[in-house]
C-alpha cells in the first residue's frame, strides 16, 4: 500500500455518516455504489437463514468495506482505507433494517412503543489487505406512542430511509424515553470506535 494520506474514503451514501465524521475532523472522500436494479451483489443486505443481529450487521458492514476497496482498484484511485457502517435493530433477535414503505413503518414503530430494544451499529474498514469490524450495542426505550403520533410521524417522512424507521437525531427524539450506549451508534455512525479503528489504520486522530 503506497504511504499513508490522512484522508480516507467513506462507503455510505447516509448525511448522518458524514455529518459525524465530519465531527470528529475527518477527511474523506466519498466511495458510492450501485443502488436500485444495478446495485452490486457484494453490498447485499438479505439477511442470512437463522442469522443473528450483530453477526448480520457487522457482516454487511464488512462485505461493504472489502468491497469499497476493490473498488478503488477498478477506478485506479488513489489507495486509501475505505470506511462503511450498518446499522440494524435487534427486537427479540429479530433484525429490523429500513423500512419497505410507509405501512412496515408504521408497523416497526408499533412493535417498538411502549418498550426497549437494542440498536447495532458495526463498523469496517478495509485497506485492500486487512479488513477489521467494531460493533457498537446500545439499547433505547420508547414510550408508549399514540396511533396519532406514529400516523403524524409517518407521514413525515423521516422514518423512510433509517433503520427501525427513525432518527434518534430528528422528530423521533420525543419518543425516547431512555438511551444506554452511544449516541452516535444510534445515529449510524459510533464516534468512539470510529476513532480507535482509524488508529488502528494508521490515520492521526
């Protein structure tokens, strides 16, 4: 790998990912794949038959990563580590991703009134020769919800594109009764691991 450039590339297509890194005075680029009918096979995010949460997230955080990085090899740009997140939800060692459309999230977010689950959020980064994961539990507790409220909340919009269908960082807040963990886990992108895993991959944090 040619000499290390403080600058590395970030895997995600997410404003929260950036805004986070941007936090903590990271440079990077942004690496973006494929969506829609063409997205690449290797960013998959089926689950596997009888797969568990955390193995699941830090599996697609992983495939991401590894695949970001022969990526830069295809483009002939310059090699720097890749950085990719994935958040999911674990509700009774069920994985909960994005949802579908607006009836599963107003469905996601009736399975979650009224009571706690965990958010997981895996991080890996990928150099071309090595590829390490960090993952990063926390646990929230929603208040009971009105059908008012989650109808009002859905039809904002704000649960489309996040998984568990809300943002902790948004209109959802109201609904949190209680946070252990990491903030930044929660919002997609745990600043604490993210730190120490740039250490690891030779960058000056």
């Amino acid at each position: 790998m040619a000499a290390f450039e403080p600058r590395i590339y970030l895997a995600s297509q997410s404003p929260r990912r950036r805004e986070l890194l941007a936090q903590i005075d990271v440079r990077f680029d942004l690496l973006l794949f494929r969506g829609g009918p063409r997205a690449d096979p290797e960013t998959d995010e089926t689950p596997l038959p009888g797969e568990a949460p955390a193995a699941y997230a830090r599996r697609v955080a992983a495939a991401k990563a590894r695949h970001g990085a022969h990526l830069l090899q295809l483009r002939r740009l310059p090699p720097r580590p890749v950085l990719a997140a994935d958040t999911t939800l674990d509700v009774d060692g069920a994985i909960i991703g994005k949802p579908v459309d607006d009836a599963d999230a107003a469905a996601i977010l009736q399975r979650l009134s009224g009571r706690a689950h965990r958010v997981l959020t895996a991080i890996a980064m990928a150099d071309g020769a090595r590829c390490e994961t960090r993952l990063s539990v926390s646990e929230v507790r929603f208040r009971p919800l009105t059908d008012d409220e989650l109808r009002r909340y859905v039809a904002s919009g704000e649960p489309r594109d996040k998984a568990g269908a809300y943002g902790l960082q948004g209109r959802a807040a109201m609904f949190v009764a209680s946070v252990v963990g990491s903030p930044s886990g929660i919002v997609g992108l745990p600043l604490c691991e993210t730190a120490l895993l740039l250490r690891e991959f030779g960058y000056p944090i």
